[in-house]
C-alpha cells in the first residue's frame, strides 16, 4: 500500500482516508477553485462545479464579475482560501497570507510556501514548496533533514523528498 498524506492531491478510494472534505476521481480534493467536481455539491459553499472544475465565476476584470462574497485577482475570481490566487495579503481570508504574491496559505501542513516563515509553528517550506511538520509522509527540506519521529528523508520517484 501507498503511503499518503491524504491532503489535496493524493489517492483515496474513499473521503475517509482524506484530511480534506472529498474524494473525487481517486484523488483527495477540498473542493476549492479549480479543484476536480462532477457536480455542485463537490464544491465548497458558494462555488459552482463549471467543466469539471469548482469556480467563483471564472475570468474576471472586477469583483462585480465574479459570484458574491468572490473578489477579483489576477483576472480570475477568488475567495481568498487556501490555493486561491492574489498579490496582497489584504485578498486572503483572515489568518491567511498571501504567499510570494501569488497564492493564499494558512501555513498548515501540506499547504503552499516559498519560505518557512509562511509556515505555522515548528512547520517548515519543505522540498515540495508545501509545509512540513517532519512525520511520516510529510516533505523532508531540500538538504535531506527536517523529519521527525524516526522517520528519515527519502526520494520518493512519485512524491520527491518525504519522510518515512
């Protein structure tokens, strides 16, 4: 069997093994903009499922193209949740940053970074460009170290650098 993190993107047969809301086409999803949806309710709140993908409203030139509670950032509406697109903090969700003026991260595990400080607490910006806590399945720094519990860093031909 395949170890997973079971955050966004990895495989699943079923939304139990996921730390995210949905399993869909075998893959973990939190239902967020641009994530894989068969129908509406595979999305977040107020996202709709347009082409295979939840969506705010699609291509946008000001927040009033995009659905409610949706703004505009870099031509495509957003929510400013974790993935969503942005070039200022101010963009992103209380507690979220915006993340080398491209995307909004909690910091959490398993989320987007470019440098441990986008992490939360004892986190780090592992070699995948998400944070790492260091335990089993989590991303290992780009020097081999950063993994905890007895686990140590290995290469993964699929994952890349992660701890096992």
């Amino acid at each position: 069997a395949m170890c997973n993190d079971g955050n966004v993107g990895a495989s699943c047969k079923t939304a139990s093994q996921c730390h995210v809301p949905f399993c869909r086409n075998a893959i973990c999803t939190d239902g967020g903009i641009g994530r894989f949806c068969e129908v509406d309710s595979d999305c977040l709140a107020k996202l709709h499922c347009d082409g295979g993908a939840c969506d705010a409203g699609g291509a946008c030139r000001v927040d009033a193209d995009c659905f409610a509670g949706f703004f505009c950032a870099d031509s495509v509406c957003n929510d400013g949740g974790e993935g969503a697109m942005c070039e200022s903090t101010s963009q992103c969700l209380d507690g979220f940053s915006c993340i080398s003026n491209s995307t909004c991260s909690l910091g959490r595990p398993g989320d987007i970074c470019s440098v441990d400080g986008d992490c939360q607490g004892q986190a780090f910006c592992g070699a995948q460009v998400h944070c790492s806590d260091g335990t089993a399945g989590g991303a290992c720094r780009r020097d081999g170290s950063g993994c905890v519990g007895g686990t140590q860093c290995s290469n993964d031909p699929v994952y890349g650098l992660i701890c096992r």
